[in-house]
C-alpha cells in the first residue's frame, strides 16, 4: 500500500511542478503591498476621465475636428508662417526639441510636450492660466509667438468660409461682416500704446462679442489638444501584466532597480512626481529660478486671478463650485519665489532638453543637478540634495526610460 500512495504522491508533485511552468501559472508579485500600491498609483489605467466645467466643448467631436484644423493653420500668426504645431510638432511628440521655443521670436522657455496635457490643473511653466482653452489663446497674441491680436484672429476664421459654417453649426449665429469690419485689425488689451488704445476704443459690447468669438476659439483648440492622450508605455503593460498574475519581465533587472528607488522616500522622486502622470500638479522651488528675470509662478498672481478667462470669468462655462483651486490656490510669494509647476514625465526621455529653461539636456544632466546643486544644497530650495552612486543614477535613468512611448 505504501508504494501505491508514495506513487501517486509523486505524480502530483510532477504535475503540480509541470503546472506551474505553464503561461497561465500566476506570477507571484515580487513588491510588498506598500509598495505595490505606489506602483498601481502610477499606471495609466489610474487616469480619470478627461473633463474641464468651464469648456463644455471639450469632448464635442465637432470642436475636435475644428480645433485640429485651428491648431495646424498658419495662417493664425501674424507672418503666415507659425502655428501651435510650429512648436507642438506631432512627430516630437507635440514638442519641438529645443532649448527655448522659437517662433515669430525665441521665447523665454521651454516648449513641454501635450500629449496629456488636458489632465492638468494649471498651464504654463508658472501655472499663470488655469484651463487649456484659456492657455490655447494666449500663444495667439504673445509677441513672440503668434504675435496676431485677436481681432484680427476672430476675423479670419469667421470670414472663412470653411471655417465660418462649421463654427456656426457648433456656436450658432456669430457676427455680422458689417459688424466685424468695424473692428479695428490690431486691437488688443495688452501690447503696445496703439494697440491698446484701439481696444479701448471699442464698445463695451464689442469687446465682449470679439471675447466671446476669441475664447471660442480657444475652447475648440483645447477639444482637439484633449484628444492628445498618452499612450500606454512598458511601465504601464509590466503594471497590467503583474495585476492579471502573468509574467513581470517586461522590464529588466536595471529597470526594476530603477522602478525600487523612484518609488524609496530617500530618493523624494514622489514628493512631486506621483499620479499617472506622474506629477502632483504643484510648483516647487528646485533650484532653478533666476532672481530679477524669472521668479517663477510667484511674478504671476494677480494676473490669473484677474484673468478675464479664467474659471470664474464670464466666458467660463463653470460654476463657481467648480473653481476651487482658483480661489484657494497659493498666494504667498515669498513661498513661490522660483518655483515652477511639476512636470509630467510621461515620456521623459524622448522630450529632452529638460527644466522651464531647457538648460539640461540629458537625464544625467537632471540627475546631477539634484545631487550638486549650490541652491539645493544651501536650502533655498523645497527639497534636499538627493545622494546616488554612479551605479543607482544609471537604474533610476533606466527606469524613467520605460515610460517612453514605444
């Protein structure tokens, strides 16, 4: 009896062990449950839905289809050669690969990627707009960027007859002709002397048509630049893979490496790089704002609360309710000296260079500067000097590469 029961004793070892060597055998997870839900925290399947209260056009399809056509006419640029495609080009993942952005002029920063965008909360290096339809409109009338007034950007579109029956099939009834040839082509609230007079110039009632065309315009920008979303990267099928219990060699030795110190409190990566998008939609100091030239968001808060398209101004679509972060946001300057807003990064290492000002132009280069920097090291930043051997550097640089776009 005895070797009847050890024979089948060793059977069921040998098909348990067979069993196991199969695809279908769950994958035992390597992570400790901590860390585990830090890692889910950062896939992309942990993005809400995309929405914004103050633009009700942003998941109309019409407005998407109309936004693209607007984002990529160069006609909408005061020398008929830029558009936001000049500096948000499709094959550099809707960034342009430069220093500092270069378009009717060189700008003062560093052109970010848009894929993903729409999932911010505030817009610009400094955070100074607080929706993307409202950041979509400011390009149009920066000197050194599309430099066109908006006059003259809502006259184009709505005399184009392309343009014209589609954005009334979306809007409804827009302008006279007679009504829009008695405005001024250059005239806007801010720039020069003439400039702003002819602005002045207009009736209340016109100013208020010509923004309500204007900010339109930006809400169908915004439509086309939300369908921009960021794809699935080998981070994101290494998380799917271990949550369905299938194999976790999507990423290699290094890149796990790299993945254990991202998440290790001592490294402060998740201080500001947490979420999906992997930033925590703040601003903070690290070390890089220039005193006397760019402070950073601290030089630009009373121009978003008083920003007449912002969440809660007329051509907003929100309620009051919906605009917390504006009216709670962080006023204290001293606090805001030289901080600027957490960038994603989803696909960092295929948008190089790197910081508002585009001066770093590798991982490596972004790494040391957290390691060596004098502000970091002299406190007058919001973190402190991060220490790696040469060996970590290369795992964590590993590790950030996965999140690229394949």
């Amino acid at each position: 009896m005895r070797p009847i029961v050890a024979l089948i004793c060793c059977v069921s070892l040998s098909f348990s062990l067979n069993s196991c060597a199969e695809p279908t055998c769950p994958t035992a997870n390597p992570w400790t449950p901590q860390a585990w839900g830090l890692i889910q925290s950062l896939a992309l399947d942990a993005l809400p839905a995309v929405s914004d209260a103050s633009n009700r056009y942003l998941s109309n399809p019409q407005a998407v289809q109309l936004g693209s056509e607007l984002f990529f006419d160069q006609r909408l640029s005061a020398n008929g050669q830029v558009s936001c495609a000049s500096c948000h080009q499709p094959e550099k993942f809707f960034s342009d690969g430069l220093t500092t952005a270069q378009a009717i002029e060189t700008g003062t920063r560093n052109t970010p990627s848009l894929l993903g965008v729409a999932w911010n909360q505030w817009f610009f290096w400094d955070g100074r707009k607080d929706s993307l339809w409202s950041q979509a409109l400011s390009p149009l009338e920066d000197p050194k960027e599309h430099n066109l007034a908006r006059t003259a950007v809502v006259k184009l579109v709505l005399t184009d007859p392309q343009y014209q029956q589609k954005y009334q099939a979306l809007f409804g009834a827009s302008p006279s002709t007679a009504e829009m040839a008695a405005w001024p082509t250059d005239a806007r609230p801010s720039g020069s002397i003439a400039q702003i007079q002819a602005w002045k110039a207009l009736s209340a009632q016109q100013r208020t048509s010509i923004d309500t065309q204007f900010a339109n315009l930006g809400k169908m920008i915004a439509a086309y630049v939300a369908s921009l979303k960021p794809p699935l990267s080998r981070f994101d099928q290494y998380v799917a893979a271990l949550k369905a219990g299938k194999s976790d060699s999507k990423l290699t030795p290094l890149e796990l490496e790299g993945l254990r110190l991202f998440i290790d409190p001592k490294q402060q990566c998740l201080n500001c790089h947490s979420g999906p998008l992997f930033t925590n939609q703040s601003f903070h100091s690290i070390g890089t704002g220039e005193m006397g030239r760019d402070t950073g968001r601290a030089a630009i808060l009373d121009q978003i609360r008083f920003d007449r398209f912002n969440c809660l101004g007329e051509f907003s679509d929100a309620s009051p309710a919906d605009c917390t972060k504006l009216q709670y946001m962080q006023r204290n300057r001293h606090q805001l000296i030289g901080a600027y807003k957490t960038p994603s990064l989803r696909n960092v290492g295929q948008t190089a260079p790197y910081f508002h000002h585009g001066k770093q132009a590798t991982l490596a280069d972004v790494l040391d500067h957290y390691i060596n920097s004098s502000e970091i090291k002299a406190g007058r930043a919001d973190l402190t000097a991060i220490v790696l051997t040469e060996a970590e550097k290369q795992a964590l640089i590993a590790f950030l590469n996965t999140l690229n776009i394949e």
